[in-house]
C-alpha cells in the first residue's frame, strides 16, 4: 500500500506538476542557446581580429608612409613661403629705409591731396552747370506750357 501511494503520487505530479519538464527543457534550451551563440561569437571575434590584423600589416604602414611623404612635401612648401615672406619682409624694410623712396611717397601724396581738391571743384562746377541747365530747362517748359494754355484756350 505504501508503494501504491507512493506510486500514484509519482503519477499525480508528473500529469499535474510539470515543473521539472519545463525546467529540463528550459535547461536544454539555455545549453543550445549559449553553444550556438558561443560559436557565432568566437566567429565574430575571429573575424574582426583577422581584420584588425590585416589593418596592422597592410593599411597602417601603408597610410604612415603617405603621411610621412605628405608631411615632408607640406614642411618642404612651408619652408619656401617663410623664405619668400622673409625676402619681402626685407625689401620693405630696406624700401622704408630709403630717404629717396619717402621723399617720392611725400610727393606722390602732395599730388594725390591736389588731385583730389581739383577733383572736388571739377565736382562743384559740374554741379553749379547742372542746376543752372536744370533752371533753364525749368523755365523754358513753364514759358511752353504758358503757351500751349493760350492756344489750348481757343
């Protein structure tokens, strides 16, 4: 009797209690899941290691040796441009320095201050010619229109 009930209490909890199913199952999946996912993992790291070492080999010595022959070229130009600013720089210096060159630039800005004056009063006197032509127009077609009102009148 005793085995009997023991008996029909393994069968009560294996059609009502199915936790320890699910749990194996559950466990089975887990297991699958996590090899699975391990070996496309470690696929992936080896792929992307084998990528990083190619990079290393091949693209980095290949783009610090571009790098370093454009740097030289580049320091290469600059030195010339800081020569040739320096050639200028100098020239001016010795341009300044001329006694005969700043009496020529005080002349040239004498000229410049009477160009301008003579500028001023061609200005002034083409202004002046304007308004008197301005004034006589004015005046002519007033006198006209006087007219043309007197034989409007007829």
């Amino acid at each position: 009797m005793d085995k009997i009930s023991k008996d029909v209490g393994d069968i009560q909890s294996r059609l009502i209690d199915h936790r320890p199913v699910i749990q194996g199952e559950i466990r089975f999946f887990v297991r699958e899941f996590e090899e699975k996912r391990g070996f496309r993992e470690n696929r992936l790291l080896d792929n992307i290691n084998k990528m990083v070492m190619e990079t290393n080999q091949q693209a980095v010595p290949k783009c610090s040796e571009t790098m370093h022959n454009h740097l030289c070229e580049a320091l290469t130009r600059l030195e010339a441009a800081n020569h040739m600013a320096q050639r200028i720089q100098q020239r001016e210096l010795e341009a300044q320095k001329s006694t005969r060159l700043q009496t020529c630039m005080d002349r040239r800005k004498v000229d410049w201050e009477e160009f301008l004056k003579e500028q001023t009063r061609l200005r002034e006197e083409v202004d002046d010619e304007h308004a008197k032509a301005v004034g006589r127009l004015s005046t002519q077609y007033s006198e006209m229109k006087k007219d043309l009102a007197k034989f409007s009148s007829f």
